[in-house]
C-alpha cells in the first residue's frame, strides 16, 4: 500500500492539486458572497468583522498548498512526469557542448581567443611600466624589454588568419561540418528510437535518492541522449585544434633560450638574496605569461566563425527539438532547470531546497514507520513508537548510587572457593545501578518522544519548583529581595549561551538538555507566578483574613488561585521557549531528538527530511499550544471577570 | 458586653514621597453598644476607610486604642466580619465555596457547612444560586454573596464599606431593605460606610457625620428612620418632612466641608 502509494505521488499529486485548485476557487467565491451579505452589517473596526470565516481559512490554506506545489515544481512533476528525465537529456548535450560554446561568444561575452590576447597584451604592458624600477641592468632591461616584444609579436601572430596553417583551417571547418550534421540529425527527430529496458526499469522522478532517472526514457529523451554522446566526441577534437605554424615555432623557441639566459643569470649567484628574489619574480612574471601563448590557444577570430555559427545552428536546432517541453519549462518549473552534472541530473532553483509536498509526506511515512528493521525511523531510532522499559531502569533513575555506598557495612569481597555470596549492602547498589529484574512497562519511544520527554521534565521541574517560589516572592519581603537580583541576572542571558557550559557540565545525555530547559522554564515561571501573586487585590486578602484564613490558608486558597492566570500564561510561554531551547540544544549535541534530526540533515543536505523536521516542530508546537489553550478554558473561566 | 469602644482612635499617614505627615484620624472617641446600627457620613478623604479599617484591624493606630468586649483590635479576626464595596468575592470559586470560606478555613464539618449556607442563601435570597460563579451574578447578587459570607462567620460586629456604592437606585433600595431585615433578625451591632446622605439616615439608628483634616466626628445623630423602615416602606420614610429636615442639613454641612476644603486647596 505505502510502496504503491510512494511510486503513485505524481499522480496523487496530480488529483490533490486539482482538487485544491477547485477548492480555492469555491472559497473565494463563498467567501465574496459572504462578505456582500454581511457588507452592511457592521462598520470598520468592529472586532465582529473578524468573527469566523473559516473560508478564508481554506483558501489560505489551499493557496499555500498550490504555492508550494508550483514552485517546488510538484506541479509541474504531477503533470509532466517524464518532463525532468527529457529534461535531464537536454542538460546532456547542453554539457557535452559546453567545452565549444566556452570558447566563443555564446557561452560567455567574448571568444575565448580575444580574452586571451587582450589580458595578457595590459600584462605585458603592465611589465613594461614596471621595467624602469627594477634591479636589472641596463642591458638586461633593454633583453627584457625585447623577449616582451617578442611575446607581444606571438600573439599578434597568431590573431592574423594569414598566418594560420592549412590544418587547423581544415580541422575547424569538418569540426564546423559535424556539428552541423549533428543538427541535421536532431532536426530529422526521433526515428524509431526506443528507450531500453534498463532506462524503463528505472525508479520515477523523486523516488531515489538523485531524484531524477537520467537514462533516457522517452522517444525525444533518446534523441538528445544520443546527440550529447557524439557532442561530447566533437567537443574532445575541439579541444585538440591548435593554432600552430612555423613563423611562431621559430618566435617561441627563440624566447625560450632569451628566458633560459636571463634565469641562468639570476642564478649565478651574484646577488643577494633580495635582488635575485626580484629579479626571478620578474623573469617568472614574464614566463608565465609566454607560457600561456605557446601551445596555439589563440585562434584569429574569423577562422572560429564556422563554428560560432554551427554551434548557433545546433541551439536553434535544439530548441526546436524540444517542441512543447520549452514552454511547460518555462511555466511549470520555475528557476534554471536541470542541470547535469558529471553522474546526475539535479533540480536547480527552488525545487532543489524547496521539496514537493507529496516527498515530504512520503519522507515523514518512511520516518513514521516504526519498523526500524525495515528501513523505518531515523538511524535506527524510531520516530514515535514504544518499547518495554525495565521498571529497574526507571528506579535507579530515582535511588542514588551513593545511597548504597553509605550504607552501613563493607560491599561483599569473593571468598576462598572464588565465589561471592552478595550482601544487603551489595543488593541495594544492585537495586542503585537498575541490575535487578522488576518487570517492564509499555514506554513511549522515538525521537520526537525524547524531545517531549526533555521538555515535560524540565517543564514539570520549573513548574513545581518555579511557582511556589514565585508566589513567595510575591508576597514576601525576603524572598523578593533575596532571590530577584539571582534571577535577574541569568534569566536575560539566551538560554543558548547557556548550552556549552551546561553541555560540559551535565554531559550531552538527557540531563544536561533537561538542566538547560529547566533553567528556561524556571526563570519564565517564578515571574509569572510571582506577577499573579503580586496582582491579588487588597480587598480579597483584606477579607479572608476577617473570614478568619491563616496565611497558609491565604496562600493556597486566595493568593495560588488568584495567580493561575498568569501562571498558566507563563507555562504556554514556557512551553513554547522550551521548544525552541531544546530543537537548537539538540542540534549542539546528543543522538536522539527531532533536532539531531535536523542537524545530520542538515549536513547532508537533505532538505526533504529538513523540511519534515520543521513540520513536525510546527505540528508539535501547535498541538502543545492547543491543550494549553483548552486547559486555561477550562480551569480559569473566570479569568478577568473579578 | 460586647461594646465597641474606641477612645481617642488617631492615625497618622507619612506620605512616602514628601514625607508630610497626613492626620488620616484624630482623637476618636465613641461607644457602639451591641446591636446597634451607625452609619457614617463625610466628604471624601476624611477618613471613613481608615476608621474601619482600624476596627477591623488590617492597619494599627498610631495613638489611642479600639477595643471589643474589653479587648484591643491589633489584628483581623473572626469577630469582625466585612463587607467590601465590590471584588472581594473569589471569583474562581461557586457562590456556596464563597460563603462557607470562612467555615471551611476553620474546617467546620463539610455537611455542617451545607446546611448553613443552604439558610443564609435563603435568608439573602440567593436560592438555588449555589453552584452558580460568582462572576455570572449581577452587582447586586454578589453583594448578597458577601453579606452571607460575613454573617455565616456569625462575626459580632459587621463592618460595611460603601458596600451599595457601585450598585443602581433600585438595587439599592432593596439591598437597603436587606440590610435593615438582617440587623432586626440578627441583632448584630453593625457599622455601615456610605457616601449617600440618604442611605445614611435610613441605615443609621446612629449617624456620623465626619470633617476630614485631621478625620474627626463633626457631628452626631440619633435617627428614628432605622427603626420605622422595618415596618414602613422606605420610599415613604424619605418623604417625612424631618427627614427631609435631617437630609438638607446634613448636605448643608458636608458641602460647607467641601467649601472649605477646595478653599484651602
Ligand atoms: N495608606 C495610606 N498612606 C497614606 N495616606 C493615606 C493612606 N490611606 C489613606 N490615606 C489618606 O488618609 C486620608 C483618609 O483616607 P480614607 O480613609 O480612605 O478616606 P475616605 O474613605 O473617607 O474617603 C486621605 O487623605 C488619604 O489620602
Ligand atoms: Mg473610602
């Protein structure tokens, strides 16, 4: 059911957008009638008008839905399902080509050959200027200043199409012919080409891990798969062609032996050690730049224009060939497209950080599987489930280890046979350290259940510890004066600042995470506690001491009462702080928990399962903030009606 | 012999900011016998909180003394019970918790504690209210709801501050009535606070008018209205020609007091 449910997503996706589209579109039109019927009955400002509407709700919702949809191209995937693997072949031949188009003016604004000779021409004149100033002696500045010529004269050589030899010249035009027969043969359009079996057999688009099947599956995919491997052929004899003939062979060699003199004599060791040192960098200035103009890269720029034109053909051709696939690119899948790199085609723009909403719910299924061995949870963990847990464990979470040690008496030490015959003594730290058997108990289980865990621990510390000193301080001359300033002082610091020396402290196990959210949770309940109890009204305590209350009595039916507002305002608070203290302290260390989760996807890169981590704190934030909300309508109705 | 006797009751305020002394009370000197009903009457500021407050023990004087039955006030207690003007009540509690507070702070016998405050929501006319929050009863319930819950206590004084001040004239009226029926049935000494000189001359069998600067009894009454409004119906009491007499003399003076004090200020 789920594996035919995950292969299906495109075409689920397909149906729910439908449907979400037909829906926006109902609630607008609901939502319009609405408004003409209640147009009259209230004026601007009255809080009423803002009473209901829950198809306003629905369309924000569906609008959101089909948002996401389009620009993590799940539209575009539920109607064009084969669009990214024709796609992913484009990107092919785009590739294969690329090697050509760098050295003209369609990959980039200039030939290659023009930057070539103007970068290295301000170099050399660069060098020139700077000639004057150097150690060298007259003679040698007048050498120099004839091996730059020379350099300069090469690269004047070789721009001059007289000068180029005839096999270049044939080498570039059956280059030229090629891709010209290579347009051809993209033009004549898939003749009876059919996908193979192995590309058939391949997972849908967003099924694997690299998302998208790149062996060809379509007749057009074929095609171009086939274009790209005989582009990449034509591009390797591109890369072969150089621009040589005698005159400059001559030139070079004769700068070779000038350059050769002149580092001979920079390493005759008559110099000290600065002077060589800058008379070699110049000389080396000089050679680099010779060394970059002398295997022929520089090709006058009318002998590249057969190409330039081929390759434009080839473009047009290719366009062409892609028929309706341009415009479903162009509308259905925002940003650049697909790009192919060395072993895969990878969506690029939003759909490569933004992922299409059925993944993310087929990468929540797989996490929420509780069956880790079959691929389920997250490293081994589940997501939510439960387990037996040894009673034994949960009591020597509670009974110290050092209770046993000071018991009275001596721990049991082996006798004479080798044997040893345990002790009281010896069975209480047994009992300490959880090595007894006691039965087990049906325990919640899972990452997101370690993250609640941390935050209803420390939640339930920094409440029972937390409001009852809060209502002292409330009414309390020593309490306020002796606590506040203590509270006052680490309650301003982020609780993140916090996390490393606590980390260190407690470990990166469960105590120290909860150490760090207590402190969070106490420091937002002492205050709230402390403002409720602060805010009773005179006349309440002022009456139930004529009623004959003792103070104890006050504090517990008057003053705690009369602060549970605040307080159950304080613990919503509180539960939404401590949230976010924990996802970020476990992203700082520890092995379970929804933000541990985050952290390795993070690391990996892996926004689908980022994602489904973000919706899962959004979910759990939201059902912790409902109950509160339900809990403060049912215990203080009476809130502000005193 | 459970008299109310203050002998020269006087309190004084340090304002925190100036530090000038404020003579909130001085020299107060009268005896309420038991089951007697004052009222007491003055322009605002003069110090009618502060005496009550006194009495009930929630401050300490700073000269003289109160005593009851013999002996001195320097606390709250069960003896003394009081009425607030308004949000005295708890809100989070049923109007029966409400009244039966004081029983159950001194864990009186829970089914005790049913029976009794079943009576008195009878006898402040809040049957079948129980279970009802406070906060869902109009201004004029809840103040039945405080009235009971002082008389429960069975306290042997009851000490009222402007409790009718936030209710409406009809309202009142009948809380006026309730007030006067409860004093007759239960003969308690009670000492009622108002600003309303009408109030003050039905409720009060005695009446104090006070002068504020430093708060002292300017003026004594002994009224017959009290008494008569067991029987007779109010509104025709406020129509007798000596109440009308009492009524524009005492305004007369309040607003001299008025005068004088907006001319010193
Ligand atoms: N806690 C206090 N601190 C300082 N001054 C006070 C305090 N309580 C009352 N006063 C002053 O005492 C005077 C009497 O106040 P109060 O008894 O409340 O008057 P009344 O109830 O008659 O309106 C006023 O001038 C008031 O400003
Ligand atoms: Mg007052």
């Amino acid at each position: 059911m789920f594996e035919w449910l995950s292969d299906n997503r495109a075409s689920i996706a397909a149906v729910l957008i439908l449907v979400m589209t037909g829906t926006f579109v109902w609630s607008i039109v609901v939502g319009r009638r609405q408004a003409r019927l209640t147009a009259n009955d209230e004026v601007f400002g009255d809080p009423v008008r803002t009473k209901g509407g829950w198809y306003w709700a629905v369309c924000g919702v569906s609008a959101l839905f089909l948002l996401w949809s389009y620009y993590s191209w799940g539209v575009g995937r539920a109607y064009f399902p084969n669009a990214a693997n024709e796609m992913c072949q484009i990107a092919k031949l785009e590739e294969a080509v690329s090697p050509i188009k760098a050295a003209l003016p369609i990959g980039s604004r200039y030939y290659k050959s023009t930057l070539l000779a103007s970068r290295n021409s301000d170099q050399l004149d660069n060098l020139e200027a700077q000639l004057e100033g150097t150690v060298f002696s007259d003679a040698e500045k007048s050498e120099l200043l004839d091996v730059i010529g020379q350099v300069r004269e090469l690269i004047a050589n070789s721009s001059n199409p007289a000068n180029m030899g005839e096999e270049p010249k044939a080498k570039l035009l059956s280059l030229a012919e090629r891709l010209n027969e290579l347009s051809s043969y993209i033009h004549a359009g898939p003749n009876g080409l059919t996908p193979s079996d192995e590309a058939l057999a391949q997972p849908k688009w967003g099924t694997t891990f690299t998302e998208i099947p790149i062996l060809p599956i379509t007749e057009r995919g074929m095609l171009f798969d086939a274009a790209s491997v005989e582009a990449a052929e034509i591009a390797g004899a591109f890369n072969k062609i150089r621009n040589k003939f005698s005159a400059n062979d001559v030139l070079i060699d004769d700068i070779k032996t000038r350059i050769e003199a002149l580092k001979e004599i920079n390493e005759s060791g008559e110099f000290d050690e600065l002077e060589r040192a800058n008379r070699e960098d110049y000389v080396k200035a000089v050679e680099r730049i010779f060394k970059r103009l002398d295997d022929g890269l520089i090709f006058p720029a009318a002998a590249l224009e057969d190409v330039d034109t081929a390759i434009a053909n080839l473009d047009a051709t290719a366009r062409d060939a892609q028929g309706g696939l341009r415009f479903a690119d162009a509308l259905f899948f925002p940003g650049p497209g697909i790009v192919k790199s060395r072993t895969q085609c990878t969506e690029q723009g939003p759909a490569r950080w933004l992922p299409k909403p059925t993944d993310v719910v087929a990468t929540f299924a797989r996490l929420a599987n509780p069956d880790v061995e079959s691929g389920g949870g997250y490293r081994g963990f589940p997501l939510l489930w439960w387990d037996w847990l040894p009673i034994a464990d949960v009591v020597a979470f509670f009974i110290p280890d050092w209770i046993a040690d000071v018991w009275p008496g001596e721990y049991a030490s082996h006798g004479p046979d080798g044997t040893i015959t345990p002790n009281f003594k010896d069975k209480l730290l047994a009992f300490a350290q959880g090595d007894v058997s006691l039965g087990h108990v049906p325990m919640l289980d899972g990452h997101i259940w370690d993250s609640l865990f941390r935050v209803l621990v420390a939640l339930a510390l920094g409440i029972f510890l937390g409001v009852p000193l809060g209502l002292l301080m409330g009414v309390s001359r020593f309490f306020k004066s002796f606590f506040d300033p203590l509270i006052e002082l680490y309650r301003p610091v982020p609780p993140l600042a916090w996390a490393p020396l606590i980390l260190t402290i407690f470990g990166i196990h469960d105590d120290g995470k909860i150490f760090l959210l207590f402190m969070v949770a106490f420091a937002i309940m002492v205050i709230s506690a402390r403002t409720g109890a602060s805010g009773v009204l005179l006349s309440k305590i002022r009456a139930s001491h004529s009623l004959g209350a003792t103070d104890r009595q006050i504090m517990w039916n008057v003053i705690l009462p009369n602060a549970m507002p605040e307080i159950l305002t304080g613990t919503r608070i509180a539960v939404g702080v401590c949230w976010g203290t924990l996802v970020a302290a476990e992203m700082l260390a520890g092995t379970t928990g929804v933000g541990f989760i985050e952290n390795i996807a993070r690391t990996v890169s892996d926004y689908e399962l980022i994602w489904v981590t973000i919706l899962i704190m959004g979910i759990l934030g939201l059902v912790f903030d409902l109950i509160m909300r339900w809990i403060i309508q049912r215990t203080i109705p009476w809130r502000g009606m005193g | 012999m459970a008299d109310l006797v203050c002998e020269n009751l006087s309190m004084t305020f340090t304002n925190p900011q100036t530090g000038a002394a404020v003579h909130a009370l001085k020299d107060i000197n009268f005896t309420l016998k038991k089951g007697e009903l004052l009222s007491v009457l003055g322009p605002s500021g003069c110090g009618k909180t502060t005496l009550l407050n006194l009495i009930a023990g929630f401050i300490n004087a700073t000269d003289g003394n109160a005593k009851l039955g013999g002996r001195t006030i320097d606390a709250p207690g069960v003896e003394r019970g009081m009425v607030f003007q308004q949000g005295a009540l708890f809100e989070w509690l049923p109007v029966s918790r409400n009244v039966d507070f004081g029983l159950r702070m001194k864990r009186n016998n829970p089914k005790e504690n049913e029976e009794l405050v079943e009576k008195w929501l009878d006898i402040v006319g809040l049957q079948g209210f129980g279970d009802t929050p406070t906060y869902q009863l109009s201004g004029g319930m809840q103040q039945r709801v405080a009235l009971a819950r002082c008389l429960i206590n069975d306290p042997e004084v009851i000490l009222m501050d402007e409790p009718l001040g936030a209710l409406d004239a009809l309202t009142r009226e009948k809380m006026q009535s309730l007030v006067l029926e409860l004093w007759k049935e239960t003969g308690k000494t009670i000492m009622i606070i108002t600003h309303s000189v009408e109030e003050a001359l039905l409720l009060g069998e005695r009446l104090f008018v006070m002068a504020p600067r430093p708060g002292r009894v300017h003026k004594e009454y002994r009224l017959p209205f009290a008494e008569r409004g067991l029987q007779e119906s109010l509104r025709e009491i406020k129509h007798d020609p000596y109440f009308s007499e009492v009524r524009e003399e005492i305004l007369t003076m309040i607003w001299d007091m008025e005068e004088e004090i907006m001319g010193r200020v």
